[in-house]
C-alpha cells in the first residue's frame, strides 16, 4: 500500500460506514420519540419535569452521581433488574426523551435509581441519606454530600426545612442543618424518578 | 518491504553510517515538539494517577475528604478518567506519533511550530478541562465530561496535528508507506471527527435521551479502537522489528488486520447497553462486531508472535522491547476479553460491575501504557543524544507497572464477578453486595499505589535524562546494545 489516496479513502469510507450504521439510522429511527398522551387518563407521558427538578438534573450531573448508578432497567431475561425491584417494567426510549444529559449509567456500585420517587418517596430521608448516607444505611460506600447542606446558627424560630438529625449528625444546640437550593432541587429531582407509568410498548402488566 | 525502515537492505558500511547520519538528524529535529508532548503526557500521568488514588480510597472509605465539593467521588473520578485519556494517554500518543511519521516518511521534521502550538493548546485544553469537571461544570456524559470551551481547545489543537501530518505526508521521500503510517493516518483522521461528530451531536446540540447513549457508547468505544489502539500498533509494529533488526513477520497479515480494524472496530460501542432502551438490531450489530474484532487480534497477534519468534530473549536486555510486547501480549487478551464480554451471558452478569473497570485497565495500561512507556524508552535517548542513566529505575518502573496494573485486573475482575453474581439473585441485598466488592477494591487501592511508584520512578528517570545526569555512555543509536539491564 504505497497510495496516500487509498489509505484515506478506506479510512474514510469504513468511518462513514459505521457512523452511517450507529449514529445516524438509529437517529433517524427513534431520535425523534414524542411524549404519549395517554387515552384513558389524558396524561402526557412520560411527565414533564418540573424547573425545580430540572435544576437538581443539573446537581446530578455535576457531583457525578451518574458514576454509580444507573438509570436503566433491563427486561426480564436480561437480569434481575425486576425482580430487585428497581420497576416494574423495563426502560424504554420514550422514557428519556426530555433528558439532556441522559444517566444511563454503566456501574452500579449503589442502586438503580429509575424508580427511586416510587420507592422512596419521603423527602426527609433522601435529605438524611444525602447527609451522611451511612446514617441510614449502614455499610454503606456512598459518599456524604454535607457541602449542599449549611450550618446555621438559628435566629429566632428554628427553620421548617431544617434537618431531623440525630446522634453522630446532630448540630451543636442553637444551631441547625438547612439544605442548599443545589439539595432541594436534588431532592426533587429524585422524587421525580418514576418511569412506572404504563406504555403502549411498555405495558405494566 | 517490511520493515520500518530501509535499513534491511543489503548495504556497505557507508550507506549504513549515512543511514544513521540520517536518522540522527531527523531525531534532532524531532527534538523540541516531541519532549514536549512526553514531559507534558508524564506530568498529566501523575496527576491522573493522584485523582485515581483519591477515588480509589473514596470507593472503600466514602468519609475520606469528603466534604469539600471540589473532591467529591462524582468529580475526582472523571478528572481521573479525563486526565489520563487526554492528558496522558492521548499526549503520549500524539508525540510517539510525531516522532514515527517523521522517521518513517523519512525525512527532518518541518513545521516544527505549528506543533508547538498544538502541544500547548492541547495541555491548556485537558487543564481547563479537569478544572471544570472539578469545579463541577462537568458535562458528565462519560468520556466527553470537558465542557464545550475546553473541548473546543482540543480539537483546534488537534487540527493542527492533523495538518501538520498531511504535510509531512506530502513531503515524505518517497518508497514504501509502512504499515505503522497507515495506523497513525488512520488515527489522525479518525480522532478529531470523532470527537467532533460526538460533541456536536451531545453537547452543542444534543438529540434525544437514549440515542445519547448510544452515540456516547460509540464514542466511548471508538475512541479505545481508532485512536488509541492504532497509535499503539503503530508503535508496536515499528518497535518490535526495530529492535530485533529484522522485518514484521507477514506483510499481507499487517493489511489484513489493519483493514478489517477499521472495518469491525467502527461498529462497536452498542454491547455497552445491552438490554438497554436501545433498538434490538443494535444491540446484535455491535455482538457480532464484537466478536468479528477477533480477525484483527489474532492476525496482528499471530504477526508480532512470529517475528518475535527466536528474539524472546532479548526481553531481557531491551527495556522498550520488554514495555512493548508486554503490552502487545495484553493486546491480545483485552481484545479477546471484550469480544467475550459482548456475549449476552456474560454481559448480563459483568454489566454494570466492577468487572467492567477491570476490563478498561487492562485495554489502556496493559496495553496502552505499556506499549507507550516502551515506546518512549526507546524515544528519549535518541531525542536527548544521552543513554537513559539509571537501569535500576526501569527495571522498578517495570516491575512496579506489571505487578501493580496485574494485581488490579485480577482484583477487579473477580470483585466484579463476585457482584456480578450477586446482582443476579435478588435474595442478596445490595448492600451485602457492597460489602463483598470492599476488600477487592482495597486490593485495587494498592495496586494504585503500585502503579503511580512506578510513575514515579519513571518520572525520575525522564528528569534525570533531560539533565543528562551520569556518565555519558557508547553507542546511542541502538538500545539494544545496552547490558545493563539483565
């Protein structure tokens, strides 16, 4: 092969190829997924998220939570994905189509968090895991995310939103643990991940 | 012909004495771009290997700096990643690239400036870059975290390279193309359009939630397979037969497996969602190219054995011998590794494990890094005019990267099963789970802590040889004839 000519045309032509196989006809092919109303209830699914938790998808994405959980659920024959509980059906395209970026994850070191909303919904306790995570589950490997919370001496009533914190966690008396706007909109954020929502090709049944 | 250079040829003492003359010169010119881009890859590597070491201990310790925003595990870990692909990994490549091109279009390097400039653009990019993802600006789209500015540095940078190389094509002498120049044209042209194509389809304008992932999979995979692996083989295919002064064993095998490279490399990436919301097709295309990338493995494998063959002796006394078929012999076992985790059953359990991360370091240490250390081994002297000054240093740095990436493969992979088993009974409950992956990824600690001594070492070494400390030694040119390293 002493042709330059050559060379670059291969190289280009195997590259387009594939981009042409991978990118693009699966672009053409669902890149353009709409929402689904649904007929009996008349609502648009999947739901559109609200500013509050589109602000804490921004959180997300800039502490990395992506690096440890997914946001997938593999059907039946393709894991215990399922039967963890982690859904009740599995993800489909349609599920992201208002995410940017999407979380789908490639490693598990904590749960898939899907569904975390459904499961999991008490804002206090999210709030208390993103603290200190071993607080609520012992042995635990995930990190605290203390710095989306402040201290704050208390003037006057005590905050409603402040933390229920006890033993290790607890602020010195006259002081009290608030969450950040980042914690909040995380918070609601989470509580909004709920893809159980039935599908023309993802029925709940 | 085939091997790298004209020096096979049947030739008297003078054609060879002008030969050297020759090689000497284009290594002078080689000099100023190619340092810069070695010392800048080594200062990345140890920083890369800080941020590893840091999320190393935050897997099995989530207490430790924990409350400073800057260090959380979410960011240290995509530092880590990014500082070792872009800074070290891809800065090394760029410069074993350069020097290879010149040495194999044979002749002085030109444009000398234009890579300057690319050598500081590219560090200002990978910094500005990690300092985002610290500072929490991070796109967190894996393997494309660096915000749109710094992206953007990069890939000026890397026009820049790839322009340079086009010209130093067209004013090569003219003769045979050599199969290393095929990889390293292959790559020049596939890095930047991959990494433009990519970050315009999921940063400047990004299409709709799981085509995302897909593109950012076909990225994720294709920056290992068209650019870092190439630049590798390149390498490879120049050292080997370099050092033991006789040709690549097959030139038709060479094609072979350079052509069906680009031909099933291109079409992985999809075996990363697998049961994913990803098109069914999609997800059996990138199985079988998976699987086809066994051609291009076992022909390139097949080539470097045989023309080793009767040579492996001389591992004893080559250090970037040594450093260079290391990492072709983990060629051969990542690749055959991947083509295995494609498969649906094994990929049901490894998935999302450990086992995966396991799997990455033996692909870009095992094989990459290997193969670049030897590579600049066998680099440096000839840039520096000086003989590496401490074999003591290279025989630790040797030991230390083998031991060290070895004790991190074998820990992730067995963690990485362990959990992955695990995953698959939902009797276990997940934080059981977690407390079986710990001691494996204490184990992993250490073998951080192995990998980045031998940074060190290696390191000192570069230092040491740009200050051309010791004695001076005989016979520069040619590595093989250095003894002290038994």
């Amino acid at each position: 092969m002493n042709r330059g000519l050559t060379l670059f045309v291969g190289i280009l032509a195997t590259f387009t190829l594939a981009w042409a196989g991978l990118v693009l006809i699966p672009y053409l092919q669902f890149g353009r997924v709409t929402d689904y109303v649904s007929e009996e209830t008349g609502q648009t699914l999947p739901p559109p998220m609200s500013g509050l938790a589109q602000r804490g998808h921004e959180v997300y994405a800039a502490e990395g939570c992506v690096y440890c959980h997914s946001q997938q659920v593999r059907g039946e024959s393709q894991g215990s994905d399922l039967a963890r509980g982690w859904g009740v059906r599995r993800t489909v395209a349609r599920d992201y189509i208002g995410e940017r970026p999407h979380f789908l994850g490639t490693m598990r070191t904590g749960p898939d968090l899907s569904n975390i909303g459904r499961r999991q919904s008490s804002v206090e306790w999210h709030h208390k895991h993103l603290y200190r995570p071993q607080s609520v589950s012992p042995g635990s490997v995930m990190p605290p995310f203390r710095f989306l919370y402040s201290l704050r001496k208390i003037v006057g009533e005590p905050s409603a939103d402040a933390l229920k914190l006890d033993g290790l966690d607890a602020p010195p008396p006259g002081w009290e643990v608030v969450p950040t706007p980042d914690a909040k909109a995380l918070v609601a954020y989470l509580l909004s991940l709920d893809r159980s929502y039935p599908l023309p090709e993802a029925p709940t049944e | 012909m085939t091997s790298p250079s004209s020096s096979s040829s049947p030739k008297g003492p003078k054609a060879a004495l002008a030969d050297a003359l020759d090689r000497a010169a284009i290594d002078a010119s080689c000099r100023l771009p190619v340092l810069l881009f070695f010392g800048s890859a080594i200062a990345w590597l140890l920083v890369g290997s800080v941020f590893a070491l840091l999320a190393a201990i935050k897997l099995t310790t989530p207490e430790f700096l924990a409350d400073h925003a800057w260090l959380t595990f979410g960011r240290v870990r995509p530092a880590h990643l990014n500082a070792v692909a872009y800074g070290w990994s891809s800065t090394a490549a760029i410069g074993v690239a350069i020097w290879l091109m010149a040495r194999l279009c044979r002749v002085p390097l030109r444009h000398a400036r234009i890579l300057v400039a690319a050598a500081v653009l590219w560090n200002l990019g990978v910094a500005i870059g990690v300092t985002a993802i610290l500072a929490g600006a991070s796109n967190a789209i894996e393997w494309l975290e660096f915000p749109t500015y710094a992206a953007f540095i990069l890939f000026v940078s890397y026009a820049f390279i790839a322009v340079w190389a086009v010209l130093m094509f067209r004013e090569r002498r003219p003769g045979h193309v050599y199969v290393s120049q095929w990889y390293i044209f292959g790559a020049f042209f596939w890095f930047p359009w991959l990494y433009s194509v990519v970050n315009s389809m999921l940063v400047f304008w990004p299409v709709q939630g799981s085509v995302q992932a897909i593109i950012n999979w076909w990225f994720g995979h294709n920056v290992l397979g068209l650019w870092f692996t190439p630049i590798a083989l390149a390498s490879t295919y120049y050292m080997i037969p370099k050092i033991l002064g006789k040709p690549i064993h097959s030139y038709y095998l060479s094609i072979l497996g350079f052509w069906s490279l680009a031909l099933f490399y291109s079409w992985n990436g999809g075996h990363h969602l697998l049961g994913g919301p990803i098109p069914a097709w999609l997800q059996s295309a990138s199985i079988v190219a998976s699987v086809m990338m066994l051609i291009p493995v076992i022909t390139t494998a097949i080539n470097f054995h045989m023309t080793m063959r009767g040579s492996f002796a001389l591992l004893r006394t080559s250090p970037a011998l040594r450093f260079t078929v290391f990492g072709a012999m983990c060629y051969t076992v990542v690749s055959a590794q991947g083509s295995s985790m494609a498969l649906r059953s094994l990929n049901k359990l490894t998935h999302f494990t450990h086992y995966t991360i396991g799997h990455a370091h033996l692909g870009m240490y095992a094989f990459f890094t290997m193969t670049m250390f030897g590579a600049m081994y066998y680099i440096t002297p000839r840039l520096v005019r000086w003989e590496w000054p401490s074999a003591f240093l290279i025989k630790a740095h040797f030991w230390l990267a083998s031991t060290g990436i070895l004790l991190m493969v074998v820990s992730l992979t067995l963690g990485g099963l362990i959990q992955g088993i695990e995953l698959e009974n939902p009797k276990v409950p997940f934080l059981t789970i977690v407390a079986h992956t710990i001691p494996w990824l204490h184990a992993r600690s250490w073998s951080g802590a192995l990998l980045t001594t031998g940074h060190l070492a290696f390191a000192l070494s570069f230092v040491l040889i740009l200050l051309r400390t010791g004695k001076q030694r005989e016979g520069p040119t040619l590595f093989t004839k250095e003894r002290s390293f038994p």
